[in-house]
C-alpha cells in the first residue's frame, strides 16, 4: 500500500516549493520494508507507487535473505553435536518446522518465538499407543514446553555458529523459560514395594509380578517394558535390549536373577501367535493395556489416589523415580545410574532424584560427623 506526503521545502535559491514524497511500505513475517521517493507533482508520486508497488527489487526487499527456516533444520539434524546443539527431539522441530513455514531463519523475531510458545501452552499432550496417536484432555506442562525452547535454541546455536544469524532472539532473557513444576515426588518404600508385590500376584493378568519386578529393577518406562519382544531378551547375557527408547537412542535394560529366571519360564509357555513378552491374552499378537489391571493393584495395596497432591500419589513412572533414588542412595554415582535408567542428560537424572532429610543427616553423620569424631579422639 503506497501513501503521498505533501511537504514544503526552500530550494537553492531560497525559494519556497511545495513537494510530494512518495511511500510503499509493506509488512513482511511480521518486518515492516519500503522505499520512498521525493517527486515534484502528485501525480508523479502516484506513477512511481504504481510502478514500485510491484518492482522485483522492492518484493527481494520484503523477503529478505539468507536459508528459510526448514533448511537449515535439514542440515541441523545431520551435522554432528557441539556445545549447545546437542539436545532436540524430532517433534519438537516437527512444530517449529510448521510454525515458521516458508520463513527466512534470519527474520524470527522474539515476538515469533513468545507466539509460538503461547500456542504450546494450550496444546493438547498427544500420547502414542499400540492403536495410534490420541490427543488427550490434558496440555502440555510447563517443563514440555521449555524442552520445545531448549530444542530450537540448539537450532539456533547451529546458526549463529555458522554466522547465518547475527543474534539468537532466544537468549539474553529476550524469551523467559516457563516456571517449572517439581515434577512428581513419590518414591515407594520397602513396604509399598512389597505390597505392590502381594498385589500383583492377585491380579488376574498372570504376568503382572514380572512387569512390575522388571519396571522396579530396571527403571524402564512402561512403554519400554510393554513393547519388549522375545527376540529382544538376551537371557545369556542377563539384558534386554531396547532398540528405539524415548530418546531415539538403544540400551540394555539389566535382568537380575528372579527376573532373568521369571523370563526364561514364560519364554517356554509363550504363544506362537506373540512377539510380545507382556502380550495381552485375549489378542496375543499386541502388548497388554495395563491401565485398569495396574490401578486394581493399586487398589489393593491401598495406593490408589493415597496422597492429595496429584503429583505426589502413586503412578507407574514412581518405579522409575525409585529406581533412581535407589541406585544413588546405594552408592552408584549419577552417571553409573543414568546408564541403566537411561536418563539422556545428568541434569534431566537430577530433577528425579530427591534424597529425604533423613537421608541426608544420615549421609552426614555417616561420612562428616564419624570423622570429625575420630579427630577429637586423636587429638584428646
């Protein structure tokens, strides 16, 4: 859209003289572009936005340069991790990708960014299951949407390394991290363990015991555990490797003797018609749904919905936060534990791992306090 000014200016000879300038503005991926032009009648100004509104110069003007967004995703995922590249994950870029459709990398601007990071805060959480995707009632929490950011900060970083951005929109507190929750809190004592335990071997799905004995000795995830197949077991070599986790990454998940030995017997009564090692009966070539039999569990070990707070109540990923507190409060050190729960980052181990106060003044008496008494005997 072009716009005519009427100015009056004194030319050389001190004389007063009435001008038009002549303005085409356009507004480009949210970029407002133009060009503009002094003329000496209106109607010259009139002829020059009619021809400048569609002049080549003016539309490589309003496009700006550099790679669109897409491409240099594209090289992104096939070009080897540095600092700050190295955590994404594909649907993360899938929307980001979609967000900035046909969009020049060099033209996002913060305001880009914040709109897009509203509309993950209303998105619905999609869940995979043996059937489908299904997007559920529930959007995403907070923490998701800051693993969205943390993603497209690392394409960024790729960009700015390579000089094809000048600035990254992100950084500089330019777009603030979403306050995150502390995520669920509930670690299963020795009595709740056994009680899940007695609970299992009540329930009418015959290989409850072993699945939960498997998710409470290996910290898998329960799509991990559910989707294992036989030719994945490698009761030789006491593991069970995992070929795609949540991390795109393979793994071996440990099998500890009662597991190993639980394994080798359901392996010699197995259907022919299952892959599955946790098949559902009635449809032996999928993996069982375990949701109404794992909350009858539950039910009878009086852990169903025992605590107010939602996170703090009894779920199935409390097994793998137990593991993880486990394992640490029994000596292994945070990389030694994130290589059998496989956790991706040691920080991500970090958020699961809460030692209770009494743990703590435990720690302390047991490694401060007896050397600091052992030095007062010394020097009495």
């Amino acid at each position: 859209m072009g716009s005519i000014t009427k100015q009056e200016k004194v030319d050389r000879n001190g004389k007063k003289v009435v001008v038009y300038r002549a303005f085409v503005r356009r507004k480009v991926n949210g970029k407002s572009v133009g060009s503009s032009k002094v003329c000496k009648s209106r109607q010259e100004a009139k002829d020059w936005i009619a021809e400048n509104e569609n002049q080549d110069a003016l539309k490589a003007l309003s496009s700006g340069s550099g790679p669109l967004f897409s491409e240099v995703v594209e090289t992104f995922v096939k070009a080897p991790p540095v600092r700050g590249t190295k955590y994404w994950h594909p649907s993360h870029l899938d929307f980001w990708n979609e967000r900035f459709k046909g969009r020049k990398i060099n033209s996002i601007t913060r305001a880009d960014i914040n709109a897009g990071v509203g509309a993950l805060q209303v998105r619905n959480v999609v869940r995979g299951s043996f059937d489908g995707k299904r997007t559920t009632d529930k959007v995403i929490t907070p923490a998701t949407v800051n693993r969205y950011l943390a993603s497209l900060s690392s394409i960024l970083n790729y960009a700015l390394n390579l000089e094809i951005i000048d600035a990254h929109p992100i950084k500089g507190g330019k777009v603030k991290k979403l306050k995150e929750s502390g995520g669920r809190r509930r670690i299963l004592n020795a009595d709740e363990e056994q009680r899940i335990y007695a609970a299992a071997d009540q329930s009418r799905w015959p290989m409850m015991r072993l699945f939960l004995r498997m998710c409470l000795t290996t910290g898998a995830r329960k799509s991990e555990v559910l989707k294992l197949k036989w030719e994945s077991v490698h009761l030789d070599e006491s593991i069970a490797v995992i070929s795609k986790t949540k991390n795109d990454e393979a793994r071996a998940l440990p099998l500890v003797s009662d597991v190993k030995a639980a394994l080798a017997a359901a392996q010699k009564i197995k259907p022919i018609s299952s892959d599955y090692v946790f098949f559902d009966p009635k449809h032996p070539s999928k993996p069982m749904n375990i949701g109404e039999s794992w909350k009858q569990v539950r039910i009878r070990a009086g852990l169903y919905q025992d605590r107010e707070d939602p996170l703090d109540q009894v779920v199935l990923h409390s097994t793998r936060h137990t593991v993880a507190t486990k394992l640490l409060k029994k000596g292994a050190n945070i990389a030694q534990t994130a290589n059998i729960t496989g956790h991706k980052t040691l920080s991500m181990l970090k958020r699961y791992t809460h030692l209770a106060a009494q743990d703590a003044v435990d720690v302390a008496q047991k490694l401060l306090a007896e050397d600091d008494d052992k030095q007062s005997n010394t020097a009495a």
